[in-house]
C-alpha cells in the first residue's frame, strides 16, 4: 500500500487533530471536505486529494489563503522574531504575522503578538517560529495549490456532493475557547446537517455527546491533557 505524503501542520493551533488523525477511518473518496477547517489537521495527512476547507473565522480563512497563493521564496523571506519583539514589530502582510503569531505559542485558538515562555526555552527552535519551522512551511507550500478555502460556517459547504467529510466542530461542552465557540452552534440543525451528507461522513467529539450517536474512540494527547474522543460514522 502505498504511504500519502503527509504534510505536518502549517500553524500551530487549538484542538488540532493532526496527531490523531492515524486513528481516524483513511478516506475513501477522491474529494475531502471540512466544514470546520481550523488547521485541517486530517487533510494535512492526505493533501494529494482534492481538498476543500471551509472556515467561519475571518483571520483562519485569510491564513488559508494566503498559504495556497504563496512562494516558498516568500516564506523563507519571512523575519524571525527576537524574544522581546512582538509580531507588530514586523514589517510583514497581516496573514504572515498570522501565521507567525500561531508559533509564539503552541496550540492557540487565535495568533499570538508575543513569544511564550515555552518560545523562550526552546533551545532548539524546533517547536516555535524559526529557522526549521519557517523552511518546514516553505517547503509544504506547494503541496496545497489545488486546495480551495471557502470563508463561511458548515452550511456554505458544498453539501450534495460525495465525499469523505472530517467534521470536527467546536465540542458541545469543551469548544468554548475558539472565537466562534460552541455557544452559537445549535447542534440540533448540525446533526440533521450530517446525517443527509453524502458519501463517508466522520463527526468528532467528546465521549458524553449525544446530538449524534457516538462511539468512543478512545484517549488521546490533546492541549489540555488527554481528551475522551468519540466518533459517529457513516456510509452512505
């Protein structure tokens, strides 16, 4: 069998899926949709295929953008970023201080102006925005030009085609850290949203849910400790 070329993340964000997706049924259709993009960790696993993401929050969205349309060049052009400077210091697009600010600090829901205390002490530099990180990124770029963003909540997905859906929405009870939390999703309406999909339809939450009829999946590394992930799957 043959092994996808894997893309490790391009931001360092809140709730990513990216270590966890080996545990998630492979895909089986040619086109991968997910509906709440984030960082697509599970599209990062599989970007040859047809990829489209879609993403409510402005800043997420624009970030996607910008890292379809850029050169390598462009990215390994990029400042690095001294302990007691801030992303407003940089004379750089406002997507490049997002991408960067998104490695100041690991697992964030939004970007961070300044370098953490973790940034500080990563001596190596492998963790956080710098040389590696920076030509990691440069070096992904390219993989991703097929892909396309579509800035809007779940519903502008292009919901009648077959595919393989990751859905992975801000939990019921523990997505309350996001811009767009939990608070403003009515789980009813996104339930009947993912039982009429067509195709392979994989939806993420927290062992407990029940808007879906969910399986647990088991525990796994998350930014908080170890979260109880379930799984409802179907095929249709």
């Amino acid at each position: 069998m043959s092994i996808s070329p894997t893309i490790r993340p391009l931001f360092s964000y809140y709730g990513s899926k990216w270590r966890s997706v080996p545990r998630y049924p492979q895909p089986q259709h040619e086109t991968i949709v997910e509906p709440f993009a984030g960082s697509a960790g599970y599209s990062l696993r599989y970007p040859e295929k047809r990829i489209i993401l879609c993403e409510r929050d402005p800043l997420i969205a624009a970030l996607w953008r910008y890292l379809i349309a850029v050169k390598p060049k462009e990215i390994r052009a990029l400042p690095l970023v001294r302990p007691d400077q801030t992303v407003d210091d940089l004379s750089v697009i406002p997507e490049a201080k997002s991408l960067i600010g998104f490695w100041l600090n690991k697992g964030s829901a939004q970007p961070r102006k300044r370098p953490s205390a973790w940034f500080r002490s990563d001596r190596r530099g492998s963790q956080f925005w710098g040389e590696e990180i920076r030509e990691r990124v440069a070096a992904s770029v390219d993989k991703i030009k097929h892909w396309q963003i579509i800035e809007g909540d779940y519903t502008n997905a292009p919901s009648l085609i077959r595919a393989s859906w990751f859905i992975d929405p801000p939990y019921q009870d523990a997505g309350k850290h996001y811009k767009h939390s939990s608070k403003a999703i009515d789980y009813q309406q996104l339930s009947d949203w993912c039982q009429a999909l067509s195709g392979q339809v994989m939806v993420c939450e927290n062992t407990g849910a029940d808007w879906l009829p969910f399986t647990h999946l088991g525990s796994m590394k998350s930014t908080k400790g170890q979260s109880k992930e379930a799984l409802w799957l179907n095929h249709v």
